[in-house]
C-alpha cells in the first residue's frame, strides 16, 4: 500500500504530455528562428561585401585569384547542374533550310558553367559588328548566318577576313562560332567541303581586306545580296533558334548583333546568381533583363552606366525604340534604375515585373537558358513584331522578368528613325497572321492567362 502510494505522488508530480509537447515545440521553434536568423544574416553579409571598400576596386578581381575563380567556378558548377555539349560540325536539316551547324567552331571551349554565350544572328552586312560585339563581351558569341545563294561564297570570305586578317583575329578564333543556314533551293555554287576547307587555309590579306570593304559598302557602294536580288524575307526567328540552340553554356544572351553588351557584364552576373541571396530564381521560371539605349551616329558607345547616363543627360543617348516603339523595350522601374548607380563592380535585381499590364508590348532582351520557348520561324525581320509571340508565351507560363541594375546593352552608334523601320505592307500582313493563326495555336498549346496579350 505505501508503495503504490509513493508511486501515486510521483506521477502527480510529472507534467502531463500536453506540456511536455508544447514545451519540445517551443524549443524547436527557437532553434528553426535562430537558423533562420543566422542564414539571413550570412546572405546579407556576403550581399554587402565589398573587398576592397572603394570605387577602385578591380572589376575581376575575384576571377583572378585563382581561390576564388575556383570558388565560384565549383559553386556555379554545383548549383547549375549543366552538361557541355559537343561543339562537332554537323549538317542538318532545319524546317526549310540546310543548317552548317559549327561550320566554324571556336579554338577555346568552355564548361557550360563558367560564362555566357552571346547567341545572335546577321547576314554577311552585318559582320562588321563581330569584333566591336566581341572586345565588350570577351566570352562565346554564336551567331547563326543566312547564307542564300552566292551570298554563302560571300559570307565565307568575310569569315575568312576575320579569322585571317583582321587586327583582332585571334580573338575571332578564340571565341566566335559560326553557323550557316539557307533554304534548300538556294545552295551554294560549290560542295560545302569547299568552303569548310577554304576557311582555314592560309589567305593573301590584301585581296581580303579589299574584299571586305567592297562586299560592306566600305569603298562607296554595297553590292544587292541574293537575299535583296530574289527578294526573300530575312528568316530571323531561325537565327535566333539556331544560334541559342547551338551555344555551348548554360547561360545565354540571345540579342541582335548590333546590340553591344556593357564590359564586365558577365563576372558581375555569375558572381550574382552564385550568391545565396539570388537561388531563388534558379528554381522558377526567370531570365535576367537588360534596359536597352541607342546613342547618336557620333557618339562612342558607353563602357559603364555612369558614361550612358552622361549621354543620356545631354540627350546624345535615348532609350530603345523611344522614336518608334516606346513601351517596347522600357524596362519597369525605369525611372528608379537610372538612380540606381553603383560605385563598385556589383550586379543585383532592381525590379522583378511580369510582361503584362503596362508591360504587355514589351520585347524584353535578357539572359535567359536554351530552356526557354523557341521563336516562331514562320515570323520574318521585315514583318516586325517578331519576338512578341515567344514573350506571350512566356506570359502565359509566368515567367518572372528580373530587371538587372548595372548592365545594360547599346545599339551600334545611330538613332533609327520611324522612317527607317516602318515596313507597312510586311507588319499588317504578319500582325494579322499572329493574332489569327499563331494566338489560336498557342491558346491550344498553352493555354491562356489574364493579363496576358500577343
């Protein structure tokens, strides 16, 4: 009886289970806040450091230690979980044309974790943009080539300069990849091993360069391609598909040759997105922006934000399009992003936006992965309007749009007047075919989604 007595007071005296639980659960939510805590407090540390503490701090100074260039080259490895593909020649076919893919293949390749590959697209005319594109950008370029006819022999002689003769030609070898393209009834007059072999065989620079200037209107008067000759629209969509597809990175800038990236945009960016603070946008579905400007014909492009936004001030540089599409390329938070300016080599989101409401015209160009939907091949340059219907897609999908603070991309020097892009005949016809076929078949492809306009 005693006993039993004795083990009665004990257990009156323990705390009943509710107060065990709710006890274990208060201790647990300490500990998940305090780890909570301390993780914020990490990723703001590491947000706001500065190792040098000035303006003077070198741009690539955490590349070129070699600890933290391998730092970031083993987190970037780890977080991006990529695969290199192969860079081989190979011929293909591609909707209606013969694709050269790699018809020439750069001496240096990359993981496809340690940059970004700047994927464009031109006609032989515009390959005087390769080499001032490629002093700002320093890393891969893709570019897909429409080569119809005699302009394939044309456009492998300029290729031929650029790896040849030009004064910065070991940057062309080193970086440039290119990609030929023509419908299947516009060859070439002579077998493709041709022109393949051509390429790297050794070149008198005086007949190239005289070559070069004439086939660019550098001697006074630019010849009629074949493209102009036999009036076919320029297949823009194509390039853009094939240069992206083919770039060798995770990471690509998909944009228009004549549009130069700011310098250091690329150590900036990685250092970015390597950060804790950024993960998040790895895991949904996001691309970088970059706020696009023209300046005047006389006007160098600007190496850095504070020389574009002197141009700016003075009025000798403007936004995008501002004389012929406006809401096209401004970028939301435009005005707050011309106060944002940075003394140091740093790179974040300023703003993160969806592409509708104000922004529903928007043509947003931006750092995105060959993940993202294709362009439609059937739209051409001469109609216009011809990215709008991958950034409705796009819309529908969610994408968020993550407006970059420190980078930013300049149109070769010249202010396009609305005169010079308007093609009315072209934009009715295929704004008309967009919204009456193209809407339809994404609307049964994807869906559709409020807000959301083609």
């Amino acid at each position: 009886m005693t006993a039993f007595n004795n083990t009665a007071n004990y257990k009156s005296l323990r705390p009943n289970d509710g107060e065990m639980i709710a006890r274990r659960s208060t201790v647990l939510r300490t500990v998940l806040l305090l780890v909570i805590v301390f993780f914020v407090l990490f990723c703001l540390l590491g947000y706001y450091y500065n190792p040098a503490g000035d303006r003077n701090y070198a741009p690539n100074q955490y590349l070129t230690e070699g600890a933290s260039h391998e730092a970031l080259l083993r987190r970037l490895k780890t977080i991006l979980n990529c695969n290199s593909p192969s860079n081989g020649y190979q011929l293909e076919m591609h909707g209606n044309h013969y694709l050269l893919r790699n018809f020439y293949a750069p001496r240096r390749t990359f993981n496809c974790y340690e940059t970004i590959t700047y994927t464009t697209h031109a006609d032989y005319t515009f390959l005087d943009n390769v080499v001032p594109l490629l002093e700002r950008w320093l890393a891969p370029i893709s570019i897909a080539l429409y080569a119809p006819g005699k302009d394939f022999g044309r456009s492998v002689a300029l290729i031929q300069y650029l790896l040849h003769c030009h004064q910065e030609s070991s940057l062309v070898q080193e970086y440039v990849s290119f990609h030929v393209y023509f419908e299947f009834e516009h060859l070439p007059s002579r077998p493709v091993s041709y022109y393949r072999d051509k390429i790297t065989d050794p070149l008198d620079c005086t007949n190239a360069t005289i070559a070069w200037n004439t086939l660019l209107g550098n001697s006074g008067e630019l010849l009629d391609t074949f493209r102009a000759s036999n009036n076919l629209t320029y297949p823009v969509n194509v390039g853009r598909n094939v240069a992206r597809s083919s770039a060798m990175t995770h990471f690509v800038l998909a944009s228009d040759i004549e549009l130069y990236p700011s310098p250091n945009f690329i150590p900036m960016f990685l250092r970015m997105i390597a950060h804790p603070f950024y993960q998040y946008t790895l895991h949904s579905a996001s691309v970088y922006v970059l706020p696009v400007f023209e300046v005047a014909e006389d006007v160098p492009a600007p190496t850095d934000k504070a020389q574009l936004l002197e141009l700016l001030e003075r009025g000798d540089a403007i936004k995008f399009h501002a004389n012929i599409c406006s809401n096209c390329h401004t970028v939301p938070g435009y005005a707050e992003w011309l106060t944002a300016f940075k003394y140091d080599y740093t790179m974040d989101i300023h703003v993160t936006s969806k592409r509708e409401g104000t922004y529903v015209s928007w043509e947003p160009i931006y750092v995105g992965t060959k993940q993202e939907p294709e362009y439609d091949e059937r739209l051409s340059w001469e109609g216009k309007a011809d990215k709008m219907t991958q950034g409705y897609i796009m819309c529908i999908l969610g994408y968020d749009f993550h407006v970059l603070d420190n980078g930013f991309l300049v149109h070769r020097p010249g202010i396009k007047t609305m005169a010079q892009a308007n093609r009315p005949p072209q934009q009715a016809k295929q704004r008309s075919f967009m919204r009456k076929t193209i809407a339809r078949e994404i609307a049964a492809l994807y869906g559709t989604r409020a807000g959301c306009k083609i």
